[in-house]
C-alpha cells in the first residue's frame, strides 16, 4: 500500500477527486489499461491489486508481468505526460478503484495551479517507486541498456524562460573527470542534479539492495564490478527518484569521459517548491516525464529479451510532429540554459 496521495493532495485536492471520481469494481482478470490505446480514465486502487504487464516478441498472448500494483497507486495517467500507454493493466483479483476522466483531471490541472503542483508531484513519486522497485531487483533488467538522447530535447520544453533563469541563479556547475563517481548506491541524494555535457553510466548492485551495506563498506567495494544499466545523456538528472523520497539512491552514477554536471542543493529547491506551485506544477511534470522514460527504457529491458524490445520498438515509433516541435523547444530553452551558465556544449 501506499500512502503518497494522502501525503502530497490537500484536503480541497482530495475532495475535488472524491466529488468527481467513480467508483469502479473490477472482476479478477477485467483489463483496465489496453496496450497500444491512449487511456481516457485514470484510475486509482482503493482495494486489491492491478498487474502491469507486457506482451512477447511473437507471441501476443503470452504476456510477462512487469510490476503488481496495490492500494493508493494509480495508471492510466500517460496522456497527462504526452506518452504512449506500451502495456496492459489488469486486476489481478477483485479490485475497486476510483475512476477519473482524463479529460476532467485535464481540466483541474489548468484551472487550479495548486493542484497540479500537488498532483504531478505524486504522479512522480510513485514512477519513481515503480522504477526503485526495478532497480532494487537487477536481475529482471537487461543489462547494457542505452538511453536516448532526446530527453532534455522533450522536456526542458516545458519548462519557461523564468524556471531556467532561477535554476541558473541557485546551482553550481561541476566538472568531473574520467570515471568520476557522482553519486553512490546506498547514500542519499543531496542536490538535484542536470548532466549539461558527456555521458554518465548508471549501474545497480547484483545483489539483494542492502543500503546500509553499501554505504559503510566503502565506496570502491560497493561499485566494483557493476554491470551497466543506462547510458545516460544530456538533460538527464541522475538520482532524482532518491532526491524525490529521500530514500537512499538504488543505483551507483559515474562518467564515462570527462563530464559537466549543475547541481542545486535540496534546501535550496525544496524552498522554492513549497513557496511557487507554478514552478512546482512544471517541475514535478518534467521530472514525471524524466522517470516514465526511465521506465520505459530500463525497467522494461527484462532479462526475457521480448518483452523489452517490443516496446522500445513500438516507443520509437510513437514521434509525431507534436514531439518534433517539442524537442526543437527543449533544445533552444537547454542551449540558452547553457549560454547562460557560460558553458559551450561539446554535443
């Protein structure tokens, strides 16, 4: 079970979804969310369990199941991040669920900015407890993994000229060379963090995730030897899914070649989050979109091959035209996100 919901809406926020929402009883087996098809309800679990699942290379029937999903979690919130649905929900025995128009939640994010603050930040935080889920379990990813570089292209586009101005004006930029650690499985994640140059590879521990382990041991004992799990790009910002629930970080992030990292401390944007619902309506939406990517790249590489190259395949083929513009904006707001901090991108 969890209780993000209860911890991040208000009261008003609670009653909107109570006032407008529908109950849905579900039979085991009833499909909730179809593959393939955009979503027009969002629904959260009251009681029971919805398993996440997806199809095999060739062989459309058989389906592997990717995550189980219990009380307080909610699917069907693709369109609100711009992204394609790539699995099927259903529940996995007598489940009820509070069910929302998309088209209603649309409407509430537009009208009250408080809201959307609060309601995309917990739209991140369980992503980002669906990816830990992942990341604590190594062995059901496909190791090697490369991530595309079109996620600063997509979404810096969402954030305005003002949201750069004030990152810039809080952060410090730090250069790291060859094989740098920047940040170390089973420790807690200080700042938040935006690669601006080069590459940074992310691996997790082998075995069972044993923070504590990993944290007094020593840093060398605890990353020797990690198979990678992601190659991450410009734009990325390693560790957020720790900077979000403070937990300690799952997986280990260090460069490849020499590096150029922004780092704004924890204090510093929690502050602001708390005090600019607008800022935190866009930044708790960027970051959503950031660990669905993350999850669509990574947490569905399972170690049975189909199953994730089916649906990078079909993610790939989702870029419209829409999407084009969008990391065409995404570019010109990051390059001047760069011109402004003074630093000429190597590409």
């Amino acid at each position: 079970m969890t209780d993000t919901l209860l911890r991040v809406l208000s009261n008003a926020d609670l009653d909107w979804m109570i006032a407008h929402g529908e109950h849905q009883p579900l039979a085991a087996g009833q499909s909730v969310l179809h593959p393939h098809r955009v979503p027009d309800r969002i629904s959260l679990i009251i009681d029971g369990s919805l398993g996440e699942s997806a199809a095999t290379q060739g062989a459309v029937d058989e389906a592997v199941l990717l995550d189980e999903l219990g009380q307080g979690e909610m699917v069907g919130f693709s369109p609100l991040l711009n992204a394609p649905n790539l699995t099927a929900v259903k529940a996995l025995k007598t489940t009820l669920t509070l069910s929302l128009t998309i088209a209603q939640v649309q409407l509430k994010l537009a009208e009250d900015v408080a809201f959307a603050a609060h309601f995309y930040h917990a739209i991140a935080l369980q992503l980002a407890d669906r990816l830990r889920r992942i990341f604590e379990h190594p062995d059901r990813v496909r190791f090697g993994n490369e991530r595309s570089g079109n996620d600063v292209l997509t979404v810096f586009g969402e954030l305005r000229d003002s949201d750069i101005d004030w990152l810039t004006s809080f952060g410090q930029i730090e250069t790291l060379p060859p094989g740098r650690v920047l940040l170390q499985a089973g420790r807690p994640v200080e700042s938040l963090t935006i690669l601006l140059d080069g590459q940074l590879e992310m691996s997790a521990p082998q075995e069972t995730f044993n923070p504590l382990a990993l944290c007094f041991l020593g840093l060398e004992h605890s990353t020797r030897d990690q198979p990678a799990l992601a190659t991450l790009s410009q734009g990325s910002m390693p560790g957020i899914i720790s900077f979000l629930d403070f937990r300690p970080l799952p997986v280990t992030v260090r460069s490849l070649g020499e590096a150029l990292v922004f780092a704004v401390p924890r204090p510093t944007l929690a502050t602001k989050l708390q005090v600019d619902d607008s800022f935190a309506s866009r930044f708790y939406r960027v970051v959503a979109i950031q660990i669905m990517e993350q999850l669509q790249t990574v947490g569905l590489r399972l170690v049975e091959t189909g199953a994730g190259a089916r649906l990078n395949d079909d993610f790939n083929d989702e870029l419209d035209m829409d999407d084009l513009n969008q990391v065409s904006e995404g570019a010109k707001k990051f390059s001047w996100m760069l011109a402004q901090l003074g630093v000429n991108g190597r590409g």
